[in-house]
C-alpha cells in the first residue's frame, strides 16, 4: 500500500514547527493530513538566511520561492504554493475602488503590482499516473444530504488575509468521509468590503461502488452590492455562494491506472492501493 503526502519542494524544513497528524485507512484508501502552527511573520535566523550557503528559515524560504512581495497574515506551511503569484489578479476597477477606500495612513507604502488578494483558482495537485477527463457526470448532491456516519473529518486552514480590514481572503479544505463515499472541498473565498465576493470551489466525490472519482470546479464572482443578504451573513461563503452567479464551471473524471490513486490538496492527501 502507498502513500503520498502533500509537501513543497523543502518539505524537510517543515519540521523545524510542531506537526499534527492523522491517518485514516477505508476500502483500500489511505487519508492523511500533516499541519502545523502558521508561519512566523519575520525571519527567525537572519544571519544565517543571509548566508547564500546556509540554511534559510521558511519564511525566508518562502519569499524566495513565491514572487509575492507581501504574504498572507496568516500562513500555514505547505499552503503558499496555491496563490496564484499575480498570474489572476482581479479587475484593475475593484483594485482601484479598494484602494480608494483606504485611509491615507494606509497608503504610505508604495502599492506594488501584485495580486493583494491573494487569489488562486488551484485545484489540488493529482500524481502523474492519474488521467484527467471531461465528463457529463456530476456529483451527486442530494446523496451527500443523505445522513451518514461520519467516519473521517477534518477542515484546514491552509491561508488567510484580513486585506489591511478591508475584506477577507481565506483557502481552506475540508475532508469528510462516509461509509459510502469520501468528499473534499477545496475553497478560495474572497470578499473585499463594499466592491466584490468570490468564491472559487473544487470538489472531489468518490462512490466507494466506482472506481473513479468526479471532480468539479466553480467560480463564482458578483459586485459586493449585488447580494442582497443581511451584512451579517457576509462573512460565511455557504449563505453567499447560492446567491452569486456562477462565472466558470470545469467537469473532470479522475481515472487510476493499475488501482492506484492518489489526491493532493495541498495540506490534506488520499491515496488508494
């Protein structure tokens, strides 16, 4: 039986934090997910970070691996690779009116052209036996409502961003598993004050009885005004989504060659032997 865990390129630094982990075993498959404390906000060894030849901390890692010029507040190891490094800012307009919203005391940095949102439409990396394909299946949503045990849970929070109290911009998974089935939600949720919301998801749903599994993707994205929902409800992207247009969608079938499977979603991995 094999197993991938979800690590960057120096997973080994990881170590040098606390780790939580767990694994779950389940008709042939292998559930594990490995978390620690978040990043720390400055550089721990500075000497040595300095030193071309000497062993760099993960922040300092980090910066070097991701042109951001700025991270998240809050960042938890293994969780940078899924920005989108600026490769899919939002409109220069919702930029603009989010900039004008700002008080002057905010505005003494120079603004730096990167995606400050920190948004990312990744949809968990697949190993490369795996064959990827379009499919007229969908998962099914009404069984998933059908009360189960739940054998396996677990949500992460891989990053967040308070936006200088202008929004929120969070990506978080959870993992469930049923008798029946096993589910993961992979999700981007963007909500910046008074301008826009945007919610990106990616499903992963496994029938125990097939031997593929479904995946989809969604985006969806409105005006912050075009949701006419009280502001409490603002913060929780479950009442907001069904209320959002759906901009993109992606329908994928997820074949293992030789009964072998695996997902990764960056923090949290499932492989099948």
């Amino acid at each position: 039986m094999s197993m991938s865990e979800a690590n960057l390129k120096d997973d080994g630094d990881i170590q040098r934090l606390p780790v939580n982990s767990e694994l779950f075993t389940f008709n042939n498959w292998i559930i594990k997910y490995t978390k620690s404390h978040i990043l720390h906000s400055g550089c721990t060894t500075p000497e040595s970070c300095k030193d071309p030849s000497g062993s760099s901390c993960l922040l300092c890692i980090y910066n070097k691996t991701l042109d951001l010029p700025h991270l998240p507040e809050m960042v938890f190891p293994n969780a940078l690779k899924t920005v989108s490094n600026g490769k899919f800012p939002i409109k220069v307009a919702y930029s603009e009116a989010w900039k004008e919203t700002r008080s002057p005391d905010h505005l003494e940095e120079k603004i730096k052209p990167f995606d400050w949102t920190f948004s990312n439409d990744y949809k968990g990396t697949l190993s490369k036996d795996i064959v990827v394909e379009s499919t007229n299946e969908r998962i099914d949503i009404e069984k998933l409502k059908v009360k189960e045990k739940i054998l396996f849970y677990q949500e992460l929070m891989l990053y967040e961003d308070e936006l200088h109290d202008n929004g929120i911009s969070s990506c978080t998974i959870k993992i469930r598993v049923m008798p029946s089935c096993f589910f993961i939600l992979l999700r981007f949720f963007l909500r910046v004050d008074n301008v826009m919301i945007r919610v990106n998801d990616t499903r992963y749903y496994h029938d125990f009885t097939t031997d593929y599994v479904i995946r989809e993707f969604s985006n969806k994205e409105c005006a912050f005004s075009d949701v006419k929902l009280p502001l409490t409800s603002f913060g929780d992207p479950n009442l907001l989504a069904p209320h959002m247009p759906l901009r993109t969608a992606q329908y994928e079938k997820l074949t293992f060659p030789k009964g072998y499977a695996e997902v990764d979603a960056s923090n949290g991995s499932t492989s099948q032997s």
